[in-house]
C-alpha cells in the first residue's frame, strides 16, 4: 500500500493518497453517521515506541505521523506497523509545529493529541470522543481528576504545572486542573479560533508557538473563544525507550510567556457553532410534592395486590364523563 507524503514546501502530494483516507472505511464512517477520528501523533526518533503506541490503538479514520526528520527509522517502522498511515514532514521544528502540520493534513471530524512515547495510552481515546459527543467542542485530558494518575511527573514539576495551571484559571476564567497536559481532542471545525499557521518553507527553525507551548496555546485560545470545555481522566505512563525533549525550566517559562501573551492576545474573531449532543442527556427525575414522601421502597408487592383494579378503572371512566360534561357545557355557553 502507498500513504500521502505531505509537505508545506509544496502543495504536491509526493505519493498517492492511504486508502483509509478516501476509501470504503472513511465511506462506512460517513454513512453511519458515526464522527470519523483523525490521530495525531508527532514524532522524533520514536522508533522504538511506535510498536506499543500502535498496537493499542482503536479503530479510527486515520492517523497521522507528524515527522521531525528522525535519523532512526521512524518512518519507516511507522509504514511496516501500519501501512495506511499518513506520513506528515513537519516544515520546522517543535511539537507545536508537528502538532499544526498534522492539524492541517487531517481529514477527520474528531482530531486526537497523542504523544509517541507511550506515556498516553491509545486506548482511552473513547472517554475523550464521548465528551466531544455529549456536547463538548475541547476535550482536554486531566491527570489530576478521578481515574487519572501519572507515574511519570515529578514533584517539580507538579509544583510547576500547579503554578502555571492557577495562572491561567486566574488569566482566563477557565477551571482546567491540568493545563501543561498535551493528551486532547477536539472538533475539527474549531481549528479557526486556534490559529495555528502550518505554512512556509522547510527551515531548520523555531517559530513562536512552534515549541511545547503549543497546548498552553490550544488551551487559552479555546478558552478565549468560549468554546464547551469538558476535563476527561487520563493516566500518564512513563515514556517507554529514549529521552524526553521536555525541558522543565526552559518550557516552563515558555509556558508562562504564552499566558501573559495570551492574555493581551485577542481571540480569533470567528464563530463556532454549538455542539449538538449525540448522546441522549440523562432524563431529569420527576420531582414529588414536599408533602407526599414516597420512594420506590415503601410500595411493596404487598400494596400493589391490594391495589383494586376494578376501582380504579371505574373511578377513570367517572373522570373522564365528568370532563366530557363540563366540556359540552363550555360549548353550549359559547
């Protein structure tokens, strides 16, 4: 099988394009009704961790590896692991440009955050597609809410993202508990008020907003554009093979740079539309009277056998001929 090759140096595609893209799966999905959902997964020298982060993945619409010119074999592990996957070379550096170029390349209604080192794990996708489908424009993961954990955070910097995280609540009037956590998902038709710009030539660069920044970015700009937040549980796992790229002072304060930016940042002037819930809301209970104080626990099978039938159909009937009669008086009166 071949994959689309996809550059920001040329609009031309390299190779023909996966058949999960344009094929029977993206049809069946689209007829079903069923969102179709895009996996982005940047990498850099993340050949030895594909293997795990693949074989966990769920059935979705595509995913879509974000390269940052690995000298290991990603690539190529990535095609031999899954032969439809989308091959995206990002045209500079950092995870915020891998992030927008994959962005750009995706063709789902539902776009995935997902790290390649196996510290997210593939398989909790589903909690984030269903708040997405309760109602939710963002789904942003939380490893700080019942049902996530990490066992990878150090204490550092959890007093770091804890700082950083009270900032932006104050900054921004969100509740997030977990803002420096990159495991998100969210409607492809909110990619307007995120304003990310994937485009230029190939550089050996970092452009602002290219780096780890990038969710600090996403978040606020969600935020600002009064979109439907909805936290989801996530549990964080040690990255499996290789070192991490994260730099707890450096992007710490890029972090911190971005929500002072941020904040004198206007939004995007865009609109997006409310999401309708595809998944039913729970039905409200019917409220009884202060005054009447039954629950399902007082009535036994007992008082239903005493219950006359016969009585109550009787009393119904009366009921109903008493109303006929005040309906015909109404009537003659008129």
């Amino acid at each position: 099988m071949s994959e689309l090759i996809v550059t920001h140096r040329t609009a031309d595609a390299v190779e023909s394009a996966a058949p999960n893209v344009s094929g029977a799966g993206a049809a069946q999905a689209t007829t079903s009704g069923a969102p179709r959902i895009s996996v982005i997964v940047p990498t850099y020298n993340e050949a030895a961790n594909l293997p795990h982060v693949f074989a966990l993945m769920p059935d979705v619409h595509e995913v879509i590896v974000v390269d940052g010119r690995s000298t290991d074999g990603t690539i190529e592990t990535a095609k031999a692991l899954r032969p439809d996957v989308k091959i995206v070379l990002q045209n500079r550096r950092g995870k915020g440009n891998a992030m927008a170029c994959g962005f750009a390349a995706a063709t789902g209604d539902i776009l995935v955050m997902l790290d390649a080192d196996g510290s997210a794990d593939p398989r909790e996708i589903p909690r984030f597609v269903e708040a997405l489908l309760a109602g939710a424009h963002f789904a942003k993961g939380t490893r700080f809410a019942l049902g996530g954990g990490s066992n990878d955070i150090t204490a550092l910097r959890r007093a770091g993202n804890w700082a950083l995280n009270t900032a932006a609540n104050v900054l921004f009037g969100t509740r997030y508990t977990d803002l420096c956590y990159g495991y998100n998902a969210f409607w492809a038709t909110c990619l307007p008020a995120l304003e990310l710009d994937p485009s230029g030539e190939n550089r050996d660069e970092k452009n602002w907003g290219d780096g780890f920044e990038i969710e600090t970015l996403i978040n606020t700009r969600i935020a600002k554009a009064k979109l439907d937040i909805r936290e989801v549980p996530s549990f964080e796992f040690e990255r499996i093979h290789g070192e991490s790229n994260l730099n707890t002072f450096r992007d710490g304060f890029r972090v911190l740079t971005a929500l002072v930016a941020e904040r004198v940042r206007p939004a995007a002037d865009v609109v997006i539309a409310p999401v309708v819930p595809a998944v039913p809301a729970p039905v409200a209970p019917v409220a009884v009277p202060a005054q009447v104080d039954v629950t399902q626990a007082d009535v036994t099978q007992a008082d239903v056998a005493q219950v006359d039938v016969a009585q109550v159909e009787a009393d119904v009937v009366i009921d109903l001929t008493a109303l006929e009669l005040r309906a015909d008086a109404v009537r003659m009166a008129s």
